[in-house]
C-alpha cells in the first residue's frame, strides 16, 4: 500500500476529514498518519484508532502495512493545537 493509496482509504471515514500520512522508513510499510475529522468528536482516542484501524485491518494482518502510528483529531482540537504552537 502506497502512501497515496493508504491517505485516500483514510480520507473515506467521512466527508471533511483530512489525512497526512508520512512514510517513516521509505519501505511503504511503516507510516504515521495524522487525521483529522469530524467523525472523531465524542470518541475517546482508544475508539478513534480503532475506527481507522478498521480501514486498513486487512493489510494489517496480511503484514503489507506493518506499523501505522495515529494521531487524531476533531477538527476544532486540530485547530486550537496549531493556535498554541
């Protein structure tokens, strides 16, 4: 799964998310990607992951992504974090 490939499957969580996925050793297995969306408000960080993880199980398990580190947001915590910095 490309890097490409992986932000446009996390882009389908809901309208108005956004996604940034970084290939952290240019093997296109291991990412970190940042996400951003609406869908997340009310979740807990613990239920978050596990929506996005849902996504991508199946490549996951069959080993073609290897580590995906996660940070989520809603959009307003998304903003007032970049307010702070």
């Amino acid at each position: 799964m490309t890097p490409i490939e992986l932000k446009k499957r996390l882009e389908t969580l809901a309208p108005q998310t956004q996604v940034e996925v970084s290939d952290l050793t240019g093997t296109e297995n291991h990412y970190q990607a940042v996400i951003i969306s609406p869908l997340f408000a009310g979740k807990m960080i613990l239920e978050q992951h596990r929506i996005v993880l849902g996504l991508v199980q199946s490549e996951v398990d069959s080993g073609e992504v290897h580590a995906l580190t996660l940070k989520t947001y809603t959009p307003e915590q998304f903003n007032s974090l970049n307010k702070n910095n």
